[in-house]
C-alpha cells in the first residue's frame, strides 16, 4: 500500500517562481513551518492508502483522459483554519482546471475512493502550523503559470521528511 494523490506537475522552474510568495506568507505567520519548494504542489483528488492493483486501474483510466493544457492564474494568500495551513489560491479558476479534477474524481469515484471534502477548492500550500492572521485573505501580484501535465503522486517519509515524489506523468493536450 501506497499514499497516493493526483495533482497538477509543476516544473522545478515553477516551484522557485512560489518562493516569493511563500516568503511573503511566512512574514504573515512567522511561526509556521514552511512547505519544501520540491513539494508545492496543486492536489486534484488526494487517494489516501492504495493498493498496487488499484493503482494500474488509476494509471491506465488516467492515461484516458483528454484535457487541453491552460494557465492557472494564482492571486491572494488566504489560511485554512483547520488543517493550519498558508496557501496560495486563484480568484477565478480556471475551467480547463475544474474539467480535469472533475474527471480526475470520476475515476477515483469509480474506482471506490471518495472526496474527502465537499468542494474542491484549488489552492497551493505554502506553509503549515499556521495560525491565521485577520489581515487573510490578501490580494497578491498575479502569478501566471503554464499547466501542460499532472501526476500521480507518492507521499513518503525519506530521511525524517515528507516528500511527494510523481510516479505517473500525464501530458495534458
């Protein structure tokens, strides 16, 4: 068994062009514990404990889907009190991204896993422990981000840290 979650890829390049806002989140919160840059991600349907033969069913029916590539513009700074968490969010979401996490939560759905929240809400994790400041949400400059793939992703512990390692790369059109 495996902790797995569909998420969005982001190119290494992309990671570093969250650090200023991660910077700036952090001078919000400064007591809580920043995310590693290799690990911000954008989860499209967190999976939880799977198994290797429900992992190939997800792998090929995720190898099916058809979605066209977009631009995920991200703009404020907002904390969800429970779990205590800084993130980075759109204002608008794009459809092409609600297209692909609805497919993507059919065939989790059907495969036997359900959402585990009631809405999707997009949103990139900056930092943890956070406790929220009154001044959140907060409007930010615009960030810009090119989205031509997401992933299955593994949640492991190496050497005493949580790292997200992808598994399965799925170019989107």
């Amino acid at each position: 068994m495996q902790r797995l979650f569909f998420s969005l890829k982001f190119t290494a390049s992309q990671q570093q062009q969250l650090l200023p806002y991660q910077q700036q989140a952090l001078k919000i919160c400064p007591e809580s514990k920043a995310v590693d840059s290799d690990n911000l991600h954008l989860t499209l349907f967190f999976l939880g404990q799977v198994d290797a033969i429900k992992q190939q069913h997800l792998v090929a029916t995720a190898q099916q889907i058809k979605a066209e590539a977009f631009s995920l513009t991200l703009d404020y700074l907002a904390c969800f009190a429970r779990p205590k968490i800084l993130y980075l969010a759109p204002s608008i979401i794009a459809p092409e991204l609600l297209q692909l996490q609805q497919q993507l939560a059919s065939i989790c759905n059907v495969a036997g896993f359900s959402e585990i929240h009631d809405k999707y809400r997009p949103h990139i994790t900056l930092a943890r422990h956070a406790l929220c400041p009154a001044t959140l949400p907060l409007p930010v400059q615009p960030l810009a981000l090119a989205v031509s793939q997401f992933a299955l992703y593994l949640s492991a512990q190496q050497e005493g840290r949580i790292r997200y390692q992808p598994l399965y790369s799925f170019s989107l059109l």
